[in-house]
C-alpha cells in the first residue's frame, strides 16, 4: 500500500513533468544566469563577510595579533580552493594548466582584489593622498614573495621549463622559515 501510493504520487505529480526538460528555455536563459551570478556573489560575499568576524572575535578571544591569523587561518582557508583545483588538474594530465593556476590565481587575486580596493579608498578621500602603511610584517612578507618568484623564475628556466623535485622542497622549506620569521615579528612587535 505504501509503495504503490508513493509510485502515484510521483506519477501523477505535475512537477515531474514540467522540470523534467534537458535544456533551459531559450527566453529566460540570460536573465537566470545573471540572476544566479549575482546572488552566488552577494552569498559568497555575505559568508566571507561572517567568517573574517569569527575569525577577528576568534583572535580576540585568544588574544592573537590579527596579522597571525591572516598570515595563517585566512591565508590556508583562501588557499585550500586553489590547491585542490591544481592538483586535480596536475593529475588529469593536464600540468602546464595546472602551474598557470598557481601563479595566475594569486596575481589576479592580487592584481584586481587590491586594486579594486585601492581605488575605492582612495575614491573615498579623494583630495588628500590615501596613506599606505607599512608593517614589518608585510615587508618581509613582500621580499620572500620576490624572493620565491624570482627562484621559481630561474630554477625553471635552467630546468628547461620542467619543475625539478628539489624545487618543491626547497618552496615548501622557504614557506617554513617565512612562518617562522612572520610569527616571530607578529609575536614581538605587538
């Protein structure tokens, strides 16, 4: 009894026949793309929004300098999405796409994301200069990136454009000593 009665409700449900189409109507398909990419990116937005407040509530529970947390739970979180992709892609056969991501990701994140901040900064104060200051942090920060850059630049180049293994440890043991240099500064400058 309870089965056949399942079985006629399925059957004699008009949503299965009206969404049961292969292809979006023809009329309405921009307009509910639009309308899906513009919520997708209010949501992911909202929720980015709420996670970077639990993060700074977190920090000021445990007493941890902000720079802390963003050189470590926001700078992997942010990451872990790239990182998932290009080994997905590496392993699909497909490596030179996978090297462009790592480097493409992060220079647009950088290029357009920063920039685009910038310029609403400084659009909000428009007469007077807007004052970048700089932390010792985000200075060291800034010579291992160049520092990784330019190695990656010239390891590659000598390899003749193939990675070598002992590139990969010596990225990681960069990344190592830069945490440790960066948590030192975090802890003893403020």
């Amino acid at each position: 009894m309870g089965t056949s009665s399942f079985i006629a409700s399925k059957a004699h449900n008009p949503t299965n026949r009206t969404f049961r189409m292969e292809q979006p109507p023809e009329t309405e398909r921009m307009a509910v793309v639009l309308a899906a990419f513009v919520m997708s990116v209010f949501w992911i937005s909202t929720a980015a929004g709420e996670l970077l407040n639990c993060l700074a509530a977190l920090g000021s529970l445990l007493e941890l300098p902000s720079s802390l947390l963003g050189l470590t739970v926001l700078a992997w979180g942010n990451s872990v999405g790239d990182l998932v992709a290009d080994v997905a892609i590496a392993k699909a056969g497909q490596p030179a796409l996978a090297m462009a991501g790592c480097f493409a990701g992060p220079m647009f994140n950088m290029l357009v994301g920063l920039g685009t901040a910038l310029v609403i900064q400084t659009a909000d104060i428009y007469p007077q200069a807007y004052q970048l200051h700089f932390h010792t942090g985000i200075v060291i920060a800034f010579v291992f990136l160049l520092s990784s850059l330019m190695g990656s630049l010239l390891v590659i180049t000598w390899s003749r454009f193939r990675v070598p293994r002992f590139w990969g440890f010596c990225l990681v043991g960069l990344y190592v000593v830069f945490m440790a240099v960066s948590i030192l500064i975090a802890k003893f400058s403020g």
